[in-house]
C-alpha cells in the first residue's frame, strides 16, 4: 500500500470517527462504526474509494431523523469530508 493510499484510508477512518463522536453513548452505533472502521482498513486499495458508498449507506439507513440535530451534524460531517476527500485524493 502506497503512502497516498494509506493516506486514503486514514481519512475515511477518521471520518467514521467524527461521525461516531456524536453518538458516543449509544454502543450499538459505536460498533457499527468500528466495524466501518475495520472493513476500511483492511481494504483493498483499488477499492478504498467505494467504501465512501458505506460510509453514506450507513448514515442514510440509520440517522433519518432531520429534527435531530446528531443526524444533521453527522451527515454534514460526511458531506464536508467527502468534499475535501474529492480534493485531496481524486
């Protein structure tokens, strides 16, 4: 794995962690990231882009709330990472 690619998935990793910040005291949410987080990292890197797809596909199946303003920090947290992702990787 190259630097850049090991860079790639730092970034998504980090991003399911600010995600993840809001929902601290809920565990089962925690672990869903972790999981994101361990599937991220043990990534292919030819594939470490598509796993922005489970990132989104996460948040839209489970913070659907758009009153609650966990869910709105989270998806916002993914739409300005994925835009800078967009400008520093591809």
């Amino acid at each position: 794995m190259t630097s850049q690619e090991q860079s790639q998935a730092f970034y998504l990793a980090e991003t399911v962690t600010l995600i993840g910040k809001n929902f601290l005291s809920d565990k089962q949410i925690t672990r869903d990231l972790n999981s994101i987080i361990d599937s991220i990292m043990h990534a292919a890197p030819e594939i470490i882009n598509k796993k922005w797809m489970d990132i989104y596909l996460y948040c839209s199946n489970h913070f659907t709330d758009v009153d609650n303003m966990q869910h709105y920090k989270a998806f916002n947290t993914y739409q300005e990472r994925y835009s800078k992702y967009k400008t520093l990787f591809i």
